[in-house]
C-alpha cells in the first residue's frame, strides 16, 4: 500500500513542557486517557481507501480507489459523513479522464474542502508534481457546495497542490511559478520550475509566502484560525516539493505570520530536515526533525521556548505527525511510529506529554491494526487508516471516557463500506448538507517499501 500525505511530521499541542521520555503507557496509568471504538469508512469500490482530516463536526475527508483504481497509489477524494457516509468527490479530469487521481484534506467548518487533483493533460516539461507516477497536470483546488473548482496557479506555472483551509475560507499548499531551475530536479525527481508557499484567499486570489532570505521555494502545509501558516523553505536543488522522502531534503523549517513575514523555528540537528506538521490557534507549532543520531524526531516549537524534543519510541527510526491538522487545541496530536527492525507502521496519540500506541487504546478484538493517525479535531476524535481483514481501510477512532457507560460507548468495528450504493454518490441536491447534518449532532513519500 502507498498512501500519499505521509509526511512525517509530529507534535504536541498547548503543553509547554520538558523532553519527553515516551512509553507504550496503560490507560490505567492515565485516567484521563480515553479508549477508543473504531469504525470502518469503507471504499470508493476498491480495495482500499486513507483518512485525511476530519473537522470539529465529524466531517471526514480522504481518497479511496474506485473499482477501476489499484496499486495504493491511484485514488480518488472523498467527504464521509454519519449519514450520506463516503462521497466520491471526483477529479478535475472528470469523465474524459477515469484513471486520473485526487485527494481532499478538511474540510474546514463551512464545508469547503482543499483538493489536489490530476487534469487530464500531460505536464508541458515532463513533472510529475504530485506524484502519482502519471506525469499528468496536478492542480490544486477547492471543493464547495457540490463542485470542485481548480485554483489559479502563479505566473507562468503549470501545477499546485492545496493542503488546508481554514474557517475564514484561507487555503494553504504550493503552486509553481515560471522561473525555470536546472537544479530543481536534484531536489524533485522530473521538477523543472520552482515553486513557491502560496495562501489562496477566500476569494480565490493567490498569495505568495516568500521564503527565508536567501531562499528560492518552499511550501505550507498548514494555517491556523489567525491566518498564521507553517510550511518549509530551502533551494530548489536541497528541497523536495510534496510527497517528501523522510529525513533529508527538507532544510528551514517556517512559520509566517499573518502578514507574510517567515519566521525561522531552528532545528534539533541542523539544515537537513525539519518540517512543521500544524501549527494551533494558540500558534505552537508541531513537526518533526532529523535528530543527532540519524532517527526522526517529533518537536513542539513555541515563540518562548523555541524548538524543543519530544523524544521517540525505543527501537524507532522514525515518530512523526503527519500533515495536516494533526495537533488540535486542547494539546492532543496523532501520527505515527514505525520501527527500525521490523519496519512495523502504528497509529500514536501525543497525550498529556505522554506517547501512547493507539492500538492499546481500543478493544482487543476489534479486528483492526492501525498504522497511521492522520488528523484529530477538538473533540479528541482520530481519522487515519489501518489494516480490516487483510485490507487497508481509512478508519474513525472515537473516544470514549470513563464516565461514559458501555450503552454510550459501545464497539462499533464493523465495516461500513457502502461504497457501492450509487445513492450515496454526490449530487449538488444532498453534497452541502454534509456540514448542516452533522451540526445537528456533532495528507510519506517514498518514505518505505509499502507505503507512500
């Protein structure tokens, strides 16, 4: 399988405390711990589907293969809801183009979803700007009310990738420009144009983030509800636009201000990699770092206390919080740690500055393996994907407290693939109440063989 935001990032949120030692802790050692009950998103049709990020009303965005997609790396963005469950959200190919790919992270608060999503023209110069192995256009876009609409790019550039969007309608990601750069396919397999951190306001007018002094490109993966972004900047020849390959080419690690200003967070072992995940309302910024003997370490970077090392598990090579929206703000975040021996992937939850295996948090007999938290809301509830009966499945993982009884809180793991029912498929009559229903109750690289 090869999924394609894992982007090895991590975090913590408010908690403004010391290095961490992590421990695979017992739910009894922390009653504030909640348990888990997990449920299965099911598929576009395929055979496999990842969770990207979920919103604070229990919207769910992702992309899942079609019946005609396979490899884990073809697939198609959808929304998930309680009731109307997976939407597929389509591609800007559209129907003249059925082997095109995309993907959706949000949706923010009022619906709107960030696209990446391939057209089905063939890339002028020959880039594969999204990676999906196609070498086909890569746009980024929005989808709203039923309609996925392609945002504009920047001057004389071809591709764009769009990440998160916030409440006030602000989308963050990257877009090219059309300075041509010899050295950028050092960085990027196939690039040949730089490209830039980029805001689209709500108005659909792009905004470039300039880049630290001295700096030629960069990209954002993340913006708070007070406009400010995180991302990373570097040269085209040491920077590697998204997917990233984990533990190099990832060099200044940024946040921006709302006005534009970059502000450079530091490192935990020099200018090889570190990128910020996401940053909260509170502005701490959570993200990873290449550490001094080699593994990738998580990192909570706050303006009074700079960048600062939240340790990682035993025995792991890499611990990290994926983008996007991966730290939420009451200090909770989700992601990953993958071991250096077994190359084993499991979901943790960054918790009360503790690190916590999130297998160990849900039943024993639930059936499932989670392999990655791919986002987390306010109300502490997990999307990501792990592995069902031999497939992998983008899941919800559900917190359940312990004044909670076992009728409130009850094992919901079976599948919920309704993937087929052609009734579920979107229509601008029932896609915008997505939001409107659940008010009423509530994106590695090439990082390993097998995943992306």
């Amino acid at each position: 399988m090869k999924s394609r935001l894992l982007f090895f990032l991590s975090g913590v949120g408010l908690l403004v405390l010391p290095p961490l030692s992590p421990r695979l802790t017992a739910q009894a050692q922390n009653p504030t711990l909640p348990r888990y009950t997990v449920r299965d998103l099911g598929t576009l049709g395929g055979m496999y589907s990842y969770a990207y990020g979920i919103n604070n009303a229990g919207v769910i965005a992702g992309a899942a293969a079609t019946p005609t997609q396979s490899g884990g790396i073809a697939q198609t963005a959808f929304l998930w809801d309680d009731d109307l469950h997976m939407i597929n959200l389509g591609t800007l190919g559209g129907s003249g183009c059925p082997d095109c790919s995309s993907e959706a992270g949000g949706p923010n608060a009022k619906g709107v979803s960030p696209i990446l999503s391939e057209t089905g023209e063939i890339d002028p110069n020959g880039e594969d700007f999204c990676a999906f192995g196609t070498h086909r256009q890569c746009l980024a876009a929005i989808w709203k009310r039923g309609t996925m609409t392609a945002l504009s790019n920047l001057k004389g550039g071809n591709n764009g990738q769009a990440y998160w969007t916030n409440n006030q309608g602000q989308t963050v990601g990257l877009a090219e420009n059309g300075t041509a750069d010899s050295t950028c396919s050092t960085g990027t397999p196939f690039q040949a144009l730089r490209f830039e951190a980029v805001v689209w306001e709500p108005n659909g007018k792009i905004r470039e983030l300039r880049p630290l002094q001295g700096d030629t490109v960069g990209y954002a993966f993340g913006i708070n509800e007070n406009g400010q972004a995180v991302g990373v900047t570097g040269l085209c020849s040491n920077t590697q636009a998204p997917p990233i390959v984990p533990g190099t080419r990832a060099p200044h690690a940024v946040l921006w201000e709302k006005d534009g200003t970059p502000v450079y967070l530091g490192s935990l072992s020099g200018n090889v990699f570190t990128i910020p995940a996401d940053i909260n309302d509170s502005g701490v910024v959570a993200g990873a770092s290449l550490y001094t003997d080699g593994t990738i370490h998580p990192f909570l970077w706050t303006r009074e206390k700079g960048i600062q090392d939240l340790g990682t598990f035993p025995g792991a090579f890499l611990t990290g919080i994926p983008c996007c929206h991966t730290l939420n703000n009451k200090g909770d975040a989700v992601g990953l740690t993958v071991d250096g021996t077994t190359f084993n992937m499991r979901a943790v939850l960054f918790h009360d500055n503790q690190l916590f295996d999130l297998n160990t948090l849900i039943p024993s007999n639930s059936g499932w393996y989670l392999q990655f938290g791919g986002s987390i809301n306010d109300a502490g509830e997990i999307v990501g994907w792990g592995t069902i009966n031999g497939k992998t499945h983008a899941f919800l993982a559900t917190p359940c407290y312990t004044d909670q009884t076992d009728s409130q809180c009850h094992d919901i793991s079976v599948a919920d693939d309704k993937s087929n029912d052609t009734a579920l498929l979107p229509t601008t009559a029932n896609v915008p109440d997505l939001r409107e229903v659940r008010s009423r109750f509530g994106r590695l690289g090439a990082l390993l063989e097998g995943s992306r």
